[in-house]
C-alpha cells in the first residue's frame, strides 16, 4: 500500500464555469467527509456509494444533489475525496463552492489534485502531463495520442529502459565489490547493452518534432493582395464565415485567425487584404508589412493570387517576401480562366475545385510525419531528460568500447539512471514541479 502524504483539504470547482446540465465540486483530503457531513442530508457516507440529497446552508437549501465519496487510498488524489454533482448553473455551484470552504477547505491551487496524486504515487509524472496535454488537446487525434500516455505508455518505456541500465550497472558493481566471486561484465557485453538502451531512446526522441507538431498544432498564414479571394479561401477551409467576404478590396481589416482540426490543429491567420482607398502608398506598405509578419509568424504561407488576373508586380513583390519560407503557391479564381498553365495549382472558393488537395497539402508540407508513427508523446521536459541520459549513455559507450575502467563506466550509467528519474518524477525539484502544475486549471 502506497505511504500517502498528509495535507490540508482542498476543494474547487472542477467543471467549466459557465451553464450546463452538472456542475461538479470536488473536495480532497482528510476532512472531506467531516465537512460534507456538515453541509448535505445524509450522513455516515460509505465509499463506492452514490447519494442523492440536498446540500444546505444551516436551514437554507443551496441545491439538489448527487454525492460521490471515495476512501483513501481509492481516489483521484488517493485521499479521501467527495464530488458534489450539483446543477450546472454558474452561481449553483459558487454557491456550494463557498459553502464548503467555510467549513473547513481552503481554495485549491491549480493542478493541485493532479500534484497530490502525483505526490501519493497515484500515477507518475508522464501520466500528470498527459492529464495536462488530455484537457488542452487542440485536436481529437491529440486527445487520443495524450490519453495512451495517460495510461502509461511513456513510464512502462521509461521503465524498461531503466531497468535494462540497472541490470547492467548491478553487474557491474557486483564485479567491482566481489571480485574475487562475480567475474567483471565482458566488455562486449556491455556495448551490446548500452546499444540496446540507446536504439530505445533514439526511437522516443524520433518523435519529439510530430509531439511538438500535434500538442500546439501548425500555424498557416494566407497571404496576398487584396482581392485575391483570401477571405473566400479562409471560409471555405473553415466552413464557416468567420471572415466577411465582400468584392471592395479593403474589407479584412485585421488579422483574423481560427483554428481548424485537421488531425493536426490548424490555426489559419488571414493576412489583411487591407487597402486605405484614400492613400494607396499606405496600403501596400501596410499591406507588404503584414506579409512580412506572417511570413515570421508562421509554419507555413499559402501565398494566392488571382487567376484572371494573374502574377502582377504587386503579386511579385509579396511573392518575394515569402517564398524562402516553406509555403503554397495557389491560383485561385480558376473558374475564371479557359487556360491553364502546366504546374500551377489551381483553386476556386466559388465552385470549391481543389480545396481538399490544398488542405492535404498543407497538412503534408509541414507534418512530415504520420500520426501512427508517433508512437510516443513527449514534451520539452522529457525531451531534454532523454536527451542527457542519451548524452550519459554514449559516453559509457565509449568507454566500454575504449576498454576503460569499469568503475568509471558505472559513473555514468549512474547519471544516466537519474535522467531517467526525472521522467518519471522519481527524482524532481519543487522547482520543475511547480512549473509543470502551474500549467494546470483549478479543480484539476
Ligand atoms: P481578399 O481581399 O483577398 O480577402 O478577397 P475576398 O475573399 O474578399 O474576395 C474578393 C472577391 O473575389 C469577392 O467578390 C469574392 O466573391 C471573389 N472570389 C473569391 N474567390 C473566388 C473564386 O474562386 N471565383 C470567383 N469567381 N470569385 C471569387
């Protein structure tokens, strides 16, 4: 049984603010059940029971509810913990939230009951960021990909590769220590070892970019004169209409931006079609500004213009400023023209002629990858872990291939191991802790 650490009693609410069919108050550690005693109908609550009653405020009835308690070590957090499922009105559940606070909880901190059931080996540090990565996914193949880790993908890996390092090391010492009983590993041994763990690592760090790609998804910006059918594009890939599309060059006043799930999130920015019809100079400044800001700004630029207008200066002069990033060049209009010319890629808004071809494109121009090759997620923090222990192991590497002393050897294997830790949250500063929990919301 797991040695769980004592804490005050925290409460939130864990449900979005905001009117809907449940709201849902949780309440953690040792008092819970003492001040939901205080506050609801029933009494003497059993674990693995749901109770329907009235929470009261002395004689005032505050709301119907439903009640869930759960007994350490058997919960989210792994202490005693209480859900109030009320009704899913903003000042219903307030209400209730303020209630228990006055008897006895104290406001919970962000991410805080994640941070308990981290603390009380409920799950491990991976599973706590997959929680974070599960309720901010952008899109649902993230959601899917965060909720593999959440079920310990990622720590059962880490833990082999642990293993295989510890099995090693304890040769390694034991040949050191008792070397007149244990024979020193043999050397080639070792390599073929420390091969092994390295080839495991290599292949969660090939995930790390299309991680990255699928937790804060890809941002496409659309760019070109005015006029050019911008606006129409950005509608017909949302489906909605987001942007106002009008025929006066000039109407996309500022940047708008709206993201799109392809698999992987996809912000589209539509750049301004901006004219000032009184300063025309202005506008192409203006104009040639946004350009340059959105080819800094984004992953990728789908650069349109008009086919029965064709490529002019204007269109070259913001063509310049962008093709040396990674973009699409698109002719839109191409209802408009008889002629086409060979290798052009040709779009039509009105009639929606290779919409779907733009929209594989854009996915394909910057995800390099397939999304069931990515078979681990990571984040910065665990990258840069693996990426240490990568650097500890390929130095044992050497110096089992180099023949050196074993004792020497063990010594970064040591280090290696404490990386690996760090994953995992055996082994973690206040510091790195706060930082990953701060990133939670309340009631989480
Ligand atoms: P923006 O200034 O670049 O954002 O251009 P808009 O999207 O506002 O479009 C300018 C005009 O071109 C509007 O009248 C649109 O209806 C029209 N337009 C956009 N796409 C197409 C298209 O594919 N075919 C035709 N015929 N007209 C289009």
């Amino acid at each position: 049984m797991n040695i769980l650490q004592e804490f005050d009693t925290i409460a939130a609410i864990a449900t979005p603010l905001g009117t809907g069919g449940v709201g849902v108050i949780r309440i953690s550690g040792g008092r819970s059940f003492e001040i939901t005693d205080k506050i609801f109908s029933k009494h003497n609550l059993e674990a693995g029971r749901i109770y329907h009653g009235w929470i009261s405020d002395a004689e005032k009835k505050v709301d119907e509810v439903l009640v869930l308690p759960f007994k350490s070590p058997h919960s989210y957090t792994g202490e005693d913990v209480i859900e109030i499922h009320c009704h899913g009105g903003v000042n219903v559940v307030k209400n209730i939230l303020s209630l228990v606070l006055k008897n006895g909880a104290r406001t919970a901190e962000r991410g805080e009951f994640t941070k308990r059931a981290f603390l009380n080996k409920k799950m491990d540090l991976s599973q706590a960021e997959a929680v974070a990565d599960l309720i901010h996914a952008k899109t649902k193949s993230f959601a899917l990909q965060s909720a593999k880790n959440l079920s310990g993908v990622l720590r059962d890996k880490i833990t082999e590769i642990r293993g295989g390092i510890f099995d090693t090391l304890s040769k390694i010492i034991a040949g050191i220590d008792f070397p007149e009983d244990v024979l020193e590993p043999e050397y080639s041994y070792l390599i073929e070892s420390f091969e092994k763990s390295l080839a495991d690592i290599d292949r969660i760090l090939s995930c790390a970019k299309s991680s990255n790609i699928l937790r804060q998804g890809i941002k496409v910006a659309i760019v070109g004169r005015p006029n050019v059918g911008k606006s129409s594009l950005f509608n017909t890939l949302l489906n909605t209409n987001r942007a106002i599309v009008t025929d006066i060059a000039g109407t996309t006043r500022d940047v708008i931006k709206e993201t799109l799930d392809m698999d992987v999130a996809v912000t589209l920015i539509d750049t301004a079609g901006i004219r000032d019809t009184d300063d025309v100079g202005k506008v192409e400044e203006i104009g040639i500004e946004y350009s340059k800001q959105s080819a800094h700004e984004a992953d990728l630029i789908v650069f349109v213009y008009d086919a029965s207008v064709g490529m002019t200066e204007e269109d070259k002069e913001i063509y310049a400023l962008v093709k040396h990033k990674p973009h699409l060049k698109i002719v839109n209009k191409c209802d408009l023209i008889e002629n086409r010319t060979e290798g052009e890629f040709y779009i039509s808004t009105a009639t929606g002629e290779g919409i779907d071809e733009l929209k594989e494109q854009i996915k394909n121009k910057v995800c390099d990858f397939s999304l069931e090759d990515t078979e681990y997620i990571t984040n910065e923090r665990q990258v840069d872990c693996l990426e240490k222990c990568r650097e500890s192991l390929t130095n044992a590497l050497n110096a089992a291939k180099a023949g050196e002393l074993q004792d020497l050897i063990s010594i970064d294997l040591k280090s290696a191991l404490l990386f690996l830790d760090e994953i995992t949250g055996e082994v973690i500063t206040d510091e790195i802790l706060n930082n990953i929990f701060d990133h939670f919301c309340i009631g989480k």
